[in-house]
C-alpha cells in the first residue's frame, strides 16, 4: 500500500505489539482502511497467529499454560475444534488447519476489499 497509494509510512514503520496489530494500526491509522479489529474473525486471526508463533518459535511446547492468551484457551474450548493441548505441546488436526484457512482467507478478503 505505501508504494501504490503513496503513502509516506510502511508497515516497518509501525512499531508495537504482533504482526496483525501492527497491520491494523496501518490500515486504520496510515492507509484510511477499515480496521482488521472490525471484522468478526478477528480474535480468530489472533488466534491462529499465536499458535503459528508457538509452533514456529517452541515446536509447538507451551510451557506454561497461564502464557496462552484467553482468545487463544477459547479455541480449545471449542467442540470440534481441531486444536488441543497434552503434555505441554500443541496438537493440530485436520479441521482447525482447514478453518484457519478459511478464516485467514475471509480476513484478507476484507483487508483487500479495504
């Protein structure tokens, strides 16, 4: 968005919190987008990146369960979900990995339709 609308910010430039924080402060605050907090799937989005950033950065070990944000413990609460905790590690099955997609792609539907 910098370089095709002009604008004088780029994401790098946008310090503070994780990834998807810093892209909503950018659309709202710096491209004049509708915010990413807006959309229903948001505390979804949230979700999936803290459990990307635990698989990326811990294989996956949460060692202390009082770490995992409530969005987060909200999932695995979820009948169905997909995601569950044993023994101090994460485990994806096949539904959570189909509807994380599914929801990221409505999110940057959104994003994109700006």
């Amino acid at each position: 968005l910098a370089v095709s609308d002009g604008l004088k910010l780029r994401l790098s430039d946008i310090g503070g919190g994780n990834f998807l924080n810093r892209v909503n402060k950018y659309l709202n605050r710096v491209a004049d987008h509708r915010a990413l907090d807006t959309h229903g799937r948001w505390l979804d989005a949230l979700s999936y990146l803290w459990v990307r950033n635990a698989i990326i950065h811990s294989d996956g070990q949460i060692q202390l369960t009082t770490s995992i944000p409530k969005y987060v413990s909200d999932q695995f609460k979820r009948k169905s979900s997909g995601l569950a905790f044993s023994d101090g590690r994460l485990i994806l099955n096949r539904p959570f990995c189909y509807r994380a997609a599914v929801r990221m792609g409505t999110i940057l539907y959104f994003v994109a339709q700006g």
